[in-house]
C-alpha cells in the first residue's frame, strides 16, 4: 500500500509540474505578446533595411522568422477554406495552408517593405470569457499622421503559447476578406478544389486605408 501511496505522490507531482509550466508559459498576457512580438519585427525591420533593400528575398525570410512561429496558420487556413473544408481531402488542407502561409508572408513582406519608423501604441487588454481566447487593440500611426486600428483575435495553443489566429486591419476582417476570395477563385475554377488552391493569392488590397 505504501508502495502504491508513493507512485500515486509521483504521479500526482509530475502533473502539479507539468501545469505549472503551462501555467509559466502563459504567463504573458495577451497585450505583452502583441507588443513583444512587433517590437521585434520592426527592430529588425530598421536593423536589416539597408540590406532588404538590396535583397527583397531577404525581406521574405525577415518576415517570415519573426512572423510564422505566431500565427496558428492551420486555424486561419482552415476559415479561409470556409464551408470548402469539409469537403477536401487531406492532402488538399495540407496543400491549401502551406498556399495561404506563403502567400500571407509574402503579402506582409510587400506591406513592410515601406516600413519607416511608424509608431504602434498597443492599447491595454481587457480579458474575455474564454480564457484561451484573446483580442488585442492596436494602433499604427501613419507618415500622414493618420491612425490605423489594428486588432489581433488570438487563441492560446496547447504549450501556452499565443498564436494569431485573425487579424481585422481598419475595420476590414483579413479571414472573411480572404474567405470570400477564395470562394471567388473556387467559382472560377469551376469548383475544382485542387485548381483553386493551386491559383488561390490571397490579397488584401481590396482594404482602402
């Protein structure tokens, strides 16, 4: 009995650790990630411009080091495809987010190559219900001195780490954006799934600042 009491202490020991680290890894609050994580994007940013200027592949690969280890791409992949994901194979989801991330970096690294010193005020976080769920103000100040709401909706995944799961750009829902144009490409290619994933370029210029 003294045996099994002991195993059952272990056991019941391994478990406190393990939510304690969970519990340390999400100790950062949603605003801390949000401001931690643009800080380092646009350090690097005026760090590295007159090297990406030279070397726009050098811009892809800034972005894409600073930007995909915080983005749940599979989530945001999977409401992009909309009502279409249910009926593609496996293959085809696996295709579709691997599309839709390299699109989505390359269409930031297009928008941060005219990054020049801007200033963003991350604006302070009121939790919601859900306590794996996070939505984060921002606001970026243009050249022209105008400002640009910016709110990052976020869930927090099974290491307690925040990812980005949406974003809304001056009012403008980037998932529903890119949700209703890759329906368009699936009508164009006449329902063909395989085709419009293959065709699909996410685009957010139908946002007007």
């Amino acid at each position: 009995m003294l045996h099994l009491l002991k195993r059952s202490f272990a056991f019941l020991a391994l478990i406190s650790m393990m939510l304690m680290a969970q519990i340390s890894f999400a100790a950062e609050k949603p605003n801390e990630f949000v401001q931690r994580i643009s800080t380092e994007l646009t350090t690097r940013l005026v760090k590295e411009r007159a090297e990406y200027k030279k070397d726009p592949q050098l811009l892809f690969t800034i972005v894409q080091e600073n930007i995909e280890p915080y983005v749940d791409f599979t989530s945001f992949a999977k409401g992009v495809m909309g009502q279409f994901y249910r009926q593609a194979s496996d293959k085809q989801r696996a295709d579709f987010t691997v599309t839709f991330k390299q699109s989505l970096i390359r269409t930031y690294a297009n928008g941060l190559g005219a990054y020049e010193n801007q200033k963003f005020v991350v604006k302070p976080y009121s939790a919601g219900e859900d306590p794996k769920k996070a939505q984060v103000d921002m606001d970026i100040q243009t050249n022209s001195g105008t400002m640009i709401p910016v709110t990052y909706q976020m869930v927090l995944d099974a290491q307690g780490q925040w990812k980005v799961r949406n974003l809304i750009l001056n009012g403008i829902n980037l998932g529903l954006t890119f949700r209703n144009q890759f329906a368009s490409t699936v009508e164009a290619n006449n329902g063909n799934l395989t085709k419009a994933i293959a065709n699909f370029v996410p685009s957010s210029g139908d946002i007007k600042k």
